[in-house]
C-alpha cells in the first residue's frame, strides 16, 4: 500500500481546516444540553461553516454506491447505543445521554475531520467511564502514530488499553487517510492485527477515530441505511481527531 504525504505547505491548510472543526465543538459546547434537538445543533453548525467559506462533507455524502441514500445532515449525530451516522433529526436531548457528534468540512480545498462525544448534563458512572476510556483510547492511539512505527501499532495500542478496562473495540469501522478528499489511504484499524501494516512517515495525515462500547463490539445497521447501533444495545462513545505525522511526533490537526 502506497499511502500518500502532505508537503509542509499543505499541511499548514489542513490546521486550518482541522482548527475550523475545533471550533465548531467549542460553539457547540454552549448550545449541548437538555431540550435541544439534533436538527438545532445541525443548523448551528451549518449556518457557522457557511459564514467561514466551508463545505460541510458529510451533507449530501451517499457512501460507496450511488444507491445509497444520501445523508441528511451537516453533522453525524449518535445518541447512546448509536456508535456511529446518526442522523440529525428531531430527536430532543434528555438529562443523562450521551452524544457522539462528528463534524467533516472542507476549507479551501482541504478537509478536516473529528468527533467528540458529550455528555448531557448528569450522566451514570457507566456512561462517565466509557467517555473517560474512550478518549484514553484515542490519546494512546495517537501516541503510537509515531514516525517509523507501523499503522498497525494504533490498533493495538487502543484494543490492548481497552481490554483492560472491560470494554470492546468497533471491529469493522475505523479511521482514514483525509487530504483534499474526506476517504482516502490508508484504512486506520483500531483493533491489533499480526501484520503491523506500512511503516508511517512523515507527511502521512490520517484521522484516529475509536468507537468503543460497553458491551460487545458487534452492530446492526438501521434502515435508514446509515445509522450503525450497537447489537446488544449497550452505549457506545467515539473520539476522533485527524493527525499529520511528522519527524517530531503526531500532530493534532484539529484542536484549538
């Protein structure tokens, strides 16, 4: 597998999308809480991109066949047993969920991509051990995107720390090489494999994404054709930040 890399000139588009995303969770911060729709929060974020020059990504997307329906909102909005393509809708925000969101937009001709997952005012300490667990899921799989290490030593790092804490990796979904295109090589697992995958150089920019659940990693996909749940219907969190490999460690692209 050939992945491509960024020139540092690139690079330097990418934080700006990347600081584009951060910003659009840090507004959404204000707006998260008891009482609110998704659909609120949809168009929050969509009358925000559109006042920066952005594209939103996701709005629009119809997957990998013309056939696919294509998604409804600007945001990916999960809730609870969701893990990951919730839809945007009416659905109001209650005292104790959680919330995945996941926002994808392109700035200049260049992406960024995250996800944060939050919760809605008091919520159970299951649910508060997942979101702490999960987010040291993505900080050790990006701390193993070292330059001359392997792709396959993100996985491992996150599926390794997750046994540990009695909980299960999402198997099938994971993260992606992002550029001037939202999907592009590689294919991020987060679960170990025996071939360590391509060594990882400099240049290389790619989004680190776990979605962890409670219970067991297996998932049903709605009718919908886009919201993937959990099968036993535990909760299910995700973290996501796009990293850009560099000779001095990991860099994240979208952080404030």
């Amino acid at each position: 597998m050939r992945i491509p890399t960024k020139r540092p000139k690139e690079i330097s588009k990418m934080r700006d999308a990347g600081r584009l995303v951060a910003e659009c969770f840090a507004i959404l911060q204000e707006s998260i809480k008891p009482g609110v729709t998704l659909e609120e929060l949809d168009v929050k974020v969509e009358k925000y991109l559109k006042r920066q020059g952005a594209k939103p990504l996701y709005k629009g997307y119809k997957g990998s066949s013309a056939e696919h329906p294509p998604f409804p909102g600007v945001i990916c909005a999960s809730i609870n047993h969701e893990i990951c393509h919730g839809i945007p809708d009416g659905r109001i925000l209650k005292e104790g969920d959680i919330i995945g969101i996941d926002i994808g937009l392109r700035l200049r001709g260049w992406c960024g991509d995250a996800c944060v997952t939050f919760a809605i005012g008091e919520i159970t300490a299951e649910a508060k051990n997942l979101l702490d667990v999960t987010k040291k899921c993505l900080k050790l799989g990006i701390a193993a995107a070292q330059s001359g290490n392997h792709l396959n030593d993100i996985g491992t790092a996150i599926e390794d720390y997750a046994d540990t804490k009695g909980v299960t990796v999402v198997r099938e979904w994971g993260g992606h090489g992002i550029g001037r295109q939202l999907h592009e090589v590689p294919s991020v697992s987060h679960i170990r494999h025996s071939n360590p995958g391509p060594k990882l150089v400099p240049g290389m920019v790619f989004t680190i994404e776990p979605m962890i659940n409670a219970g067991s990693y297996q998932w049903i996909l709605l009718d919908d054709g886009w919201t993937v749940i959990t099968a036993d219907g535990s909760l299910s969190a995700q973290f996501e930040h796009t990293v850009a490999i560099t000779e001095n460690g990991p860099e994240i692209l979208t952080k404030l």
